[in-house]
C-alpha cells in the first residue's frame, strides 16, 4: 500500500527591498520580514536588493531588477515576492503582469498574521476594518467590461461599473463595522472610567514585537497569555491585577507588538487597543535585550509612542531575556526612569519591577500614621483595598496604622 505525505504546502516567496539613502538597513528590514513571512506560514526562498534614491514609482524596483527577479523566480521555483515597503495599487498591477506570480507587500503580511492571531470579536473587527482600508485605497477597475446592468424599473441602463460596485459595497461594511467598534470602545471607555473610580494605577507593557510582554505578564500574575517565538502572538489586550509590597495593587494590560514600518491602516483600526497604552498610569517598555537590532527596536518603539500621543508618564525599560548568552548586560535606556535587566523565564528583575512600580505609585500617595477608633475600622479595608498598608497594630484605644493612601481618598480616610 503506497503511503501519502500530506504535509502542508508551504508557499515559497522571495523578498524584495529597496536600498534608499535615508539611513535605514534594508538587510536588517529583509531579515525582520523574513521572520513575518515564516510566521505567515511561508518559506523565503531568496532575497534581492536594489539600490536606488527611492522606490520605482510603475514597478517599485527597476527594469534591470525586474528582469533579474524573474529568473529568481524561476530559478527558486518560487510562488511569489514580498515587497518590503507598502505598494500603490500601481505598482501592484504592474509587478503581477510582469512577473506572473503572487506579489504581496509587507502591510498585505502583516494583515494577514493579524487576520489568523484574531481572537475576539474586538481583535476581528480591527483586522477585517484594516483590511479593507487597505483595499478600497487599491481597487483599480477592468473599464466598461466590466459593466452590469440592474435589473427591474428604474434600473435599466449602462449599470454600476463592477469596480463602483465593488467600492460602494467596501465603504457600507467599513461603515457598519466602524458603527460595532464604536460600541466596542463605548464598552472599553466604561471598562477604563470603572477602573479610574477603583483607584488603581494602571501599568501597560509596550515594546517591539516579540520582546517578551507577554511572558512578562505571566511571570508576574500568571495570566495564561499564548507566548511563542512567533510575531504577533499577542492581539487582544489582557489586564490581569497585580499585587506588589504589601496589600497594594496595580493593573497590568499587555498590548500589541510594534514594529518597524507599522502600517496606518493598523494603528488607525487597533487605535482603542493600543489606547490602552494612552490611558495607562505608568509605561513598561519591555526590550529583547538578545537582539542585535535592539537600539532600532527601542527607537521604534518610542517613536511609535510619540505618533500616538503617549508621552510625559514614567517609563520602567525591562532589558528581557538575560537568560541569553547574546543578551546585552548592563545596559541603561536614558529615556526611561527605571532601567532592569530582567528576565521572564529564570524570574531576575521581577522583584526589582515590583518596588520601581511601588515607588512610582507612592508619589502620587499620602503618608499616613493614625489610630483609629474600632468603630472606624471600615476605614482599614478601605486603605487596604485602595492603598498600601504597611503596618497595623491593635491597641486598647483602636487600631495603629502606617499606610500610603491615594490622595483623592485622603477625605474619606
């Protein structure tokens, strides 16, 4: 009896960059494309780069490597090229007549990991309204061909070209589903007003793809978040309360992953996810300290942070994974408050983050030291619920404490 290997077909791709004199590494940007590409399910089966003063405005690359990709193609038996920039609906069409296979770019890649990691109806709506963003922004028509005619009175005529159609029908579902993510944030923004009125400081962990947040939010309250050397595990936010020194106690949220050249059909329709990064108290930027592309993943991420207003709150950096033999030791980020080596897996830094984390809240507190009546007692839970209590003794009279309150409960206690 003949056996059958029923493998999953692995579609085979090349990458394509263009080298321009703006100082950003084409190398490192195929290497960092070739890792979305895998995580996309695909093998790359060869890289080219061209330099140029800037891209081919018809055919992104020029003629000359045009012709030498084609003989790639054949030569690698390849399905077909990942361009590493964002592509006009031009130069789209015109690499697919000239080289005949499937031509993606690395905005069309990355929607499609993020299309597969969609895990809540929030995460769906996000990834399916970037889409097609993307798509109603490259939507190039076939001319009169292409021309329908209606059916029934008062519809008889030439009709609705099938690219209006088409186009008409993208702006009703963006429409719709800009109308259900609307009701998301609605549902989001009485999430976060809920939390403000709770007096919890929130920290949200922000970083570059792949840099260990989630790992990070398990080690610390054992969340159950996917973490894997995939890009983009993490879609979905997770808050998960965190208890430090004492009885206090802070929320920590994971967000999504930044990267380079992150496109702005995702950061417009992940903008109330990574919102959470905004409305958060306290930043902790987590950085794989065991990549040789560190100091460009830091500069990403804080420009990233800039382009969405987040700036002016205290920043921990977590230098992750230690446990490495490459990684970086003792390394200090100039822009943070607090700097930590730490690492997720063997637990170092955890209790460093903890007490950077207790002092950034303590500032915002009152030192109190009193005694309380026993029929005051009420109080006690409340610091404890909201505050730190450091001590509490009984004495004949009442209750001795030594606590940091938040100060908009400082009336009330």
């Amino acid at each position: 009896m003949e056996v059958f290997d029923l493998k999953e077909i692995t579609e085979r791709v090349i990458l394509v960059g263009v080298q321009m004199n703006d100082g950003e590494n084409t190398e490192e940007s195929l290497d960092e494309l070739g890792e979305l590409a895998y995580t996309a399910k695909a093998e790359v089966a060869g890289r080219l780069i061209q330099a140029r003063e800037g891209v081919h405005p018809a055919t992104y690359i020029g003629k000359g490597k045009l012709l030498e990709l084609k003989e790639l193609l054949w030569e690698t038996e390849a399905t077909g090229i990942v361009c590493d920039d964002e592509l006009t609906s031009v130069q789209l069409k015109n690499l697919e007549e000239e080289l005949h296979c499937k031509v993606i770019d690395r905005t069309l890649l990355i929607l499609d990991i993020f299309a597969a990691r969609a895990v809540s109806g929030e995460g769906k709506i996000q990834v399916e309204l970037a889409q097609l963003r993307y798509r109603a922004s490259r939507l190039s028509g076939l001319g009169q061909s292409l021309s329908r005619l209606g059916g029934g009175i008062g519809t008889r005529g030439p009709g609705e070209k099938k690219l209006e159609t088409d186009r008409r029908l993208i702006r009703e579902r963006i429409s719709r589903l800009k109308r259900e993510l609307k009701e998301v944030e609605k549902h989001r923004e009485l999430i976060r007003r809920e939390r403000k009125e709770s007096s919890l400081k929130v920290a949200a962990l922000v970083g570059y793809t792949s840099a260990g947040k989630s790992s990070i939010e398990n080690a610390l309250t054992n969340a159950g978040i996917l973490e894997d050397a995939m890009l983009f595990s993490t879609l979905d936010t997770t808050t998960r309360t965190l208890c430090l020194h004492h009885t206090q106690k802070i929320l920590l949220t994971d967000t999504v992953g930044f990267i380079r050249k992150l496109p702005h059909h995702l950061i417009e329709a992940f903008k109330s996810t990574l919102e959470e990064a905004k409305y958060a108290d306290i930043i902790i930027h987590v950085v794989d300290a065991s990549n040789p592309q560190m100091d460009t993943q830091m500069h990403v991420v804080y420009d990233t942070l800039q382009t969405l207003g987040i700036q002016g709150k205290p920043v921990i950096t977590l230098f992750n994974k230690q446990d490495k033999a490459e990684a970086q030791k003792g390394v200090r980020d100039l822009a943070a408050d607090y700097s930590i080596l730490c690492s997720a897996k063997s637990g170092q830094g955890m209790e460093e983050l903890k007490e950077a984390l207790t002092e950034i809240i303590r500032r915002g507190q009152i030192y109190i030291e009193r005694l309380y009546p026993f029929t005051e007692a009420w109080k006690i839970q409340l610091i404890r619920k909201h505050g730190e209590l450091l001590s509490e003794e009984y004495k004949a009279e009442g209750i001795a404490v030594n606590a940091y309150i938040p100060k908009e409960l400082y009336g009330q206690i």
